[in-house]
C-alpha cells in the first residue's frame, strides 16, 4: 500500500518483467478454495517498524499503545529498483486473516510463484494458489471467498479462485514495469517513476467490481463485474493512480482526478496529478499526494461528497489511512515518519517506516 521499495514485480533495468522459471513451461496452478472469513472489530496494520527489516501485523485498535500479533518474514530484498505498486506483498483478509505472496528459489530474479493464506500470526499458511507462474498482484474480495490475481508470461491474465477453481478473468497486456533507466537523458515515464507509476488490483468495497490498474511502459485502467464483464477501459496514457471510494473508481488522467461512476467518466478535481490516493475505512474521503510548483511533496485530504480539500502539509508524501481517524505518512526527503490526527489537527513521530495494508479496508 505504501511501500515503495517493492521486490516482487521489477527487474533490473528497462526491460520487460521475466514470470517463469528458465527452462520451465507455464502448467495450470494448483488451488484451494479461499474460505469465507469472519469480520473483525479490529484496526490492524501490516507495517515495518524502525529498526528492523521485519514486516508485522500491528493491532492500532488503541493508537497510543499498538501490539505487535504477528510476522510474516523479513521484507523481501528489492529486484532492481523501487516500485509505486500496490498489493504486491501482503494484504489484510476479513482481519482475521493475510495473504502474502511467497516461495522459495535459488533464483535471484525469480518472482514469487505462490499465493499464502494464513492467520494473523503469521502461521499455518495455506497455499491459495500455487505453480510456476508470478503472481504478480492480487486482492480478495470484501468475504474471503474469492481471490483475485494477476500472472505474467505465457499466461499474461487475470484469473480469480473461487470454490478451488482458477478461472480465466480476463487477458490483460503484458506488464511492462522495469526497474530503472540505463540512458541519459532518463525518458518519461521513469522520471520521477513514483510518481506516475501504478500497479493496483482491487475488489470494489461491496464486491460487485474488481478493478486493474497499470501505468508504467504499458498503460490501461479497466473494470469487470465480479463474474468477469467487461464495463470499463481506459487505454490513456495519462490514466494513471486509481483508488475505490465506496461504488466511484477515482484516477488521475490528463484533466486532473476523474471519477467513472455509474459507467459515466466525469472530471472531481480538475488540474490536479494526485500521487497514490487511498480512501478512508469509514468512507466518503481520500488521502494523497500531490507537488507544488516547486516540485515539493505535500499531503492532501479531499470530501468526495463536497470536493473541498484539505493540506496538511508541505514535505509530507506517501500517506496512507491507519484509521479513519490517523494518517501515516513520511517526510520528504525520506528519512522521518510521523502520525496525523485528523480530529486534533496535531501532528506526532511514528516508527512505523512502511505500510503495507490496513485493516479495514476502504469503504
């Protein structure tokens, strides 16, 4: 969600990603059926904390005292370069539940071949889905019962798991993120990539859509039926930074923040190239950055219902949603990270370095 030093997509320069073992040939992955999961009360967190490499679940349900309840493993160490991907690590399940992606190779380059299900401890994990091809992103659906994911190579396709059977989504283009730029000057889009690049599969919140998103040397945002229609696609290469608030699909395009709502496209907040938006838990407000002129970060808070907009700050980035109360975000240039109350309008130093997911999800 907001970490940028992603491992699982990027290889090392401006070449396309490799998905499949060399030598091997793509063969059907083996599933199980997600089950549905109880809901939880809990706010949570999947974090790194200072000092350590270690990515862990985190109860913020009392913000003043948060609890470490599991570990997933260190962070995997980046392929290459830095990503603005989203859901390419670990993501919250029903919040009693994460998947993560794994497996284990000898190489270096691999990417991980194998979707985990497990309790918030971390262990047992159950293996969703398992093959020879990346999983590259995914997403459950708002019960648990349904996965979503991405893969790359002969199969280049969104496929969803639902009662122990893969089935086909939809076929997509072949992911085109690289890593970094071996020229000079650096052409578009890897300059500044964090700030254009985007790599988001999505559930809707109520479950009735999922959503795909890449901007990088491929461009397109499309949306389906959570039974595989197609309703929506959008090929622009300035469509870029998709975010669900409640049924609207936010993006940013060349006219500024698009909203596509009831199959209509139509312009909420002209002008403005918002960086990695996410939307609140309890609804009706997204979070993002954006640069002034200067080229300065600042974070910014929108109504979607008004469109009023709020700053709170200059040389603040990355943010993301802990609760619909507190925000997380970084300094810029990186170095500190701070809390932001949205009631007291007050500003404190976190150790949280990355967020990952949170629970829960938007609404």
């Amino acid at each position: 969600m907001r970490l940028v030093a992603v491992a699982a997509l990027l290889s090392a320069g401006c070449g396309p990603v490799t998905a499949t073992r060399t030598g091997q040939t793509a063969s059907a992955p083996q599933t199980t059926a997600p089950a549905a999961c109880v809901s939880s009360d809990l706010r949570l967190a999947l974090v790194t904390l200072r000092g350590s490499n270690l990515i862990v679940v985190s109860d913020v349900t009392d913000i003043a005292h948060p609890q470490t309840v599991g570990t997933l493993g260190p962070l995997p160490a980046p392929v290459g370069a830095s990503s603005a991907m989203n859901g390419a690590i670990g993501q919250f399940v029903c919040g009693k539940d994460v998947s993560f992606v794994g497996g284990s190779t000898d190489d270096h380059y691999a990417l991980p071949t194998t979707l985990f299900r497990a309790p918030l401890a971390g262990s047992p994990r159950t293996a969703v889905v398992s093959g020879n091809q990346a999983v590259l992103v995914f997403a459950s659906s708002p019960d648990g019962t349904t996965v979503a994911y991405l893969t790359s190579g002969a199969d280049t396709a969104i496929h969803q798991v639902k009662g122990g059977q893969d089935a086909v989504l939809a076929t997509v283009p072949q992911p085109g993120l690289a890593g970094g730029c071996e020229v000079a000057p650096c052409p578009a889009p890897f300059q500044n990539p964090a700030d254009n690049w985007d790599f988001r599969l999505m559930f809707s919140p109520d479950g009735t859509m999922i959503s795909m998103a890449q901007s990088s040397i491929t461009n397109y945002i499309r949306i389906w039926t959570s039974d595989g229609k197609a309703v929506w696609n959008s090929e622009s290469a300035g469509s870029t930074m998709s975010v669900w608030s409640g049924r609207d699909l936010y993006f940013r395009d060349s006219k500024g923040v698009e909203v596509w709502r009831a199959g209509a496209v139509s312009t909420f907040l002209p002008g403005v190239a918002w960086i990695r938006p996410e939307a609140s838990p309890s609804g009706g407000q997204i979070v993002y950055e954006a640069r002034d002129a200067q080229g300065s970060a600042h974070v910014f808070i929108v109504d979607t219902a008004s469109g009023q907009v709020r700053d709170l700050g200059k040389g603040r980035a990355e943010p993301a949603f802990l609760t619909s109360r507190y925000l997380w975000y970084q300094s810029e240039p990186a170095g500190k990270t701070y809390m932001y109350d949205l009631q007291a309008g007050t500003e404190s130093e976190s150790d949280i370095t990355s967020v990952i997911d949170t629970w829960p999800h938007a609404a």
